[in-house]
C-alpha cells in the first residue's frame, strides 16, 4: 500500500535526520479549491528543489490526493529552513459533478472526478487531524473569505495550536482584494503573493522561515 | 455512557454507530444523551423544566438557559446529536411539540394551573426562545402572540395560586432523567431532548390551545381550542386531546432515521457524483475515509489501536 510506504519511507528519512540540526517540519497547504495551492506548493518546489509537486489546473478539485515534496530546503539570511510540504485537495462541504460539466468534461469522468475530490477531502481533514506540524493557507484574493469552511478550517487549525500563515494569492488579478483577507482573519498576519507569477515570494519565504523554521 | 435507549437502558459508548439502525437489544429508536460527567441535574435539559413552573414570574428558566446546550466547544459527538436533534425539530415541527405534550398524563393536565404554566415560558421570554428555535418558530405570528397573551393574563388564571409546579415538571418531563424517560418512551419523534426543544414544546403547545392558527400545525382542535381560552377548564381539556389530532401528522419513523443517519454522516451521497462533506466529522474520525463507492459506502482506514485492540 502505497501510502504504508511512505509513511515507512517517512520514518526511516525522520530517523535518518534525527542528528541533524531539526528534523523537518511537514507544512500542510489548505484552502477551498483553486485557491492557487497546488500552484504555490509548485511554486515553491521548483524554487528550491528543481521539482514540481502536481499538475495545476483551473478546473477545481484538480489536485485529490495530497502530495508531498520532502526536504524543501529554503535558505533565509544564512539559515537553512527545511520543511516538507504537503499539497492537499481543496476542502469544500459540497462537490458536485456538474460543476465540471462546465469544462467539457463528459458525465462520467465528472462524476468520478467528484467522487474522488470527495475523497480527498476527507484525506485532507485528516492529515490536518494528524499528520502537519503547520499550515499554510492559501485563499483566493478575488473571492470572499467569508465562507463556512475558511472560518471552520482556520477555527481547527487555531484550536490545534498550529502555527498558520495566511496567504492571499491571485494578487496579479484586477479583483483582488488582500484588505477582506486581513479583515476576515485579523487574528493572523495575511501575506499577498501571486503564485502563478512568482510575485512577493521573498516574502511569502520570510513567513514561512519565520513560522516555520 | 453518553447515549442510553430508553426502552431497555442500554447504553452506547461516544461516537457508536450501532444506535443508528435502533437498539440491538430491544430495537427502540428512541436514546437519550448523557454527556460524561452527566450528574442527572444539571443536564442539557436540566434548567428546561422549571420555566412552566415560574408562569406568573417575569424572568423565564427557559429564556436563560443556553440555546444549544449541546454546542460546547471540542464534543463533536455531541455537536452532532445537537444537529440530529435539531433536524427531527425541523423534520416534526409543531408535532414534536405535541408528542412532548401528549407525555403528560391527562391528570396532571387537568388543572388550569397547567396551561397557565406552560403558557409564561413562551411569554415571558420569546425573543430567546425564537433564538433557540428553529424554522418551526417562524410559525408563530403577532396574531397568535396576541392570542397567547390574553391567555396568560395572571388574574384570569384561578388556579395559579395552587399551582404546584412538582405537577407541572412531572407534565413536561424532560427534566429528571427518570421523566425524560417516560417522556421519551412516549414519544417516537424524539431523539434528544434540549432546551431548544422545550422551548419549541411550550410556545407551540400554547399556540394550539390558544389559537385558532392553522399555520402552526393544521391542528384539527383549533376551533375547540379557541373557544376554550375563554373557558378555562376547557383549555386544558384541549391541550390533552389535540395530541391525537396531530398523531397523524408525524413522520414517518424511517424517513427520521434517515435523517439521523444523514446527520450522523460524514460524507452524504445526494446522488452519484453530488457529495455534502460534514466537515467536523471528517476531521474528528480516527479512520480515514480512502475510497467512496457509489451506494454510500466507503472504504476506511482503521487506526492501528483498533487493530490492536481486535487482536
């Protein structure tokens, strides 16, 4: 089963590191669907790596399985950061299948589309359950961040006592609004960043250094 | 023990499943909810009872007690029998109200001092109980409000005076673990009892007897209701027999199971291809749901410690 292997695989690489400086920290990215996370964890992956982590897509629920890119090392003022991220499907309380009618896809392929984006969000609130030490989440600047999962997600994150960084991506976009992101989420600082153009990502690894690191 | 079959007091551990489809033991369908640390007074229902009794007073039990008990923060599970107890709220409506009524034995409802009682936890305080209430509540209009006040009029309540409200809690039953029973028992559209419940029972119990509005629940007695705020011995006799009318209203038991059910979930299937996602019950499960098939069922992942504790 591939996911005991990984987890063995986790293990034994955990173990390997125990005599290094700190052994890394496993970021979960959250957020509703097409929010940019699979674009972001890429983002970062290829920045620091060389790698991709997924496929992006502007059809929500692209990504339903979560992905892992390990040992990303990121380098701020001289101190190396290392952290594995893990990219996981958008979380959403409703998915239906004729939402990706709308991109020509057939009946079928959109049903089982659904199914598994359903199942990978019930992959995606366990591995908040369980398996992250931090959470970066990423929301949509051009949509309203009042939503019942946004505020149910940062809620359990929060009660978890999870470090989380706020990102407000798609600031390339015309509609996009940071100010509602911060007033959704005063409690959190809220950095801007365009994922899709590398844009404020010196930044967005300052945060991440500093929350993470 | 937080869940208990009323029937044979079987008791069911948090989070079981084995409840969903009635008790294996007697196959009631009826539990109660006793939270850890239940101390048999002070319960979600524990404060309910004593708003029928303060009729005549201004401060209302009923009002002050906490909308959703069961909402306290990191007790999903009882979040959850909120939610379902919420749903067979909505599902009943006034019918639920009239189950509760019908739990109290016809003596205790002889006396004037019983409408009466009933009526002031309505009156006194409806702002907080609307809050408390779901849709049904909307039911409730100025008119019937009005209706509802001339009948609480303290002076034109002879039997106040002697109202014992030992009679009165016996009447609605949901306070004492031992009257939450027998109400229960009573009553199949029940699952839990909370305030909110309560809340709904008295205002729109008071409604019916008071007033002749088909728009609470279609009550066959209304006409005799309405004369009966005049006559008050009547009243009474009216709160005890509209039950009967409503019995025929009720859902059907499967379709509250299923809403049960459906509440209990963490993943519905509308239809294939259409999912509702509970959140909450997702991130609380110790399994993890791998793979959905299209008939509702799901493949999980078990925790190593159930393997463990099978062995």
């Amino acid at each position: 089963m591939g996911l005991f292997t990984e987890l063995k695989d986790s293990i034994s690489r955990a173990a390997s590191t125990l005599f290094s400086e700190e052994d890394p920290k496993r970021i979960g990215i959250y957020g509703p669907p097409n929010a940019g996370k699979t674009t972001l964890a890429n983002r970062i992956a290829r920045d620091w790596t060389g790698d991709a982590v997924g496929p992006e897509s502007h059809i929500p629920h692209e990504t339903r399985r979560a992905r892992r890119k390990e040992n990303v090392e990121i380098e701020r003022d001289g101190k190396k950061v290392t952290i594995d991220i893990v990219d996981t499907p958008g979380v959403t309380t409703k998915v239906d299948y004729t939402e990706f009618l709308e991109h020509d896809m057939e009946k079928d392929d959109a049903v089982r589309r659904s199914r598994e984006a359903t199942e990978g969000v019930a992959e995606a609130m366990h591995w908040l359950r369980e398996d992250v030490d931090g959470v970066i989440y990423v929301l949509d600047s051009t949509e309203d961040p009042f939503t019942q999962v946004n505020t149910m997600l940062i809620g359990i994150i929060e009660s978890q006592d999870l470090p989380v960084l706020i990102l407000a991506n798609k600031i390339d976009l015309e509609e996009s609004s940071v100010q509602r992101i911060r007033n959704a989420f005063p409690q959190h600082e809220t950095t801007e960043l365009s994922a899709l153009e590398g844009d404020n990502m010196d930044e967005v690894y300052d945060q991440i250094a500093e929350y993470f690191g | 023990m937080p869940h208990q079959c009323t029937n044979c007091d079987r008791t069911f551990d948090d989070g079981s499943k084995e409840m969903l489809s009635g008790c294996p033991e007697c196959g009631g369908t009826k539990f109660q909810f006793r939270p850890d640390g239940f101390d048999g007074g002070s319960g979600e229902s524990g404060a309910v009872d004593a708003g029928p009794t303060d009729d005549s007073g201004g401060t209302d039990p009923v009002a002050e007690s906490p909308p959703e008990p069961t909402d306290r923060p990191g007790d999903t599970v009882t979040r959850t029998v909120g939610n379902a107890a919420a749903t067979v709220r909505d599902l009943v409506g006034g019918s639920a109200s009239e189950d509760a009524t019908r739990a109290k034995p016809p003596q205790q409802t002889a006396g004037p001092a019983s409408a009466d009682g009933r009526e002031s936890p309505a009156d006194g305080g409806d702002d907080d109980i609307i809050v408390a209430e779901s849709d049904p509540t909307a039911a409730e209009d100025t008119a019937q409000a009005d209706a509802r006040t001339q009948l609480v009029e303290p002076d034109e309540m002879p039997g106040t005076d002697g109202f014992d409200p030992a009679e009165t809690d016996g009447g609605e039953s949901t306070d004492q673990p031992a009257d939450d029973d027998r109400s229960m028992a009573d009553d199949p559209g029940r699952l839990a009892d909370t305030p909110a419940d309560v809340a709904e029972t008295a205002e729109t119990t008071t409604a019916n007897a008071a007033t002749d509005e088909p728009a609470v629940d279609g009550a066959g007695s209304d006409a005799e209701s309405e004369q009966s705020v005049a006559d008050e011995p009547d009243a009474e006799r009216s709160v005890a027999d509209e039950p009967d009318a409503e019995r025929t209203d009720r859902p059907e038991l499967s379709e509250l199971r299923k809403e049960l059910n459906d509440q209990f979930e963490s993943i519905r299937v509308v239809e294939p291809g259409q999912y509702e996602l509970n959140l909450m019950e997702l991130y609380d499960r110790e399994e993890y749901i791998i793979a959905l098939q299209e008939d509702g069922r799901y493949s999980i992942q078990v925790p190593d410690t159930w393997r463990q504790a099978d062995a």
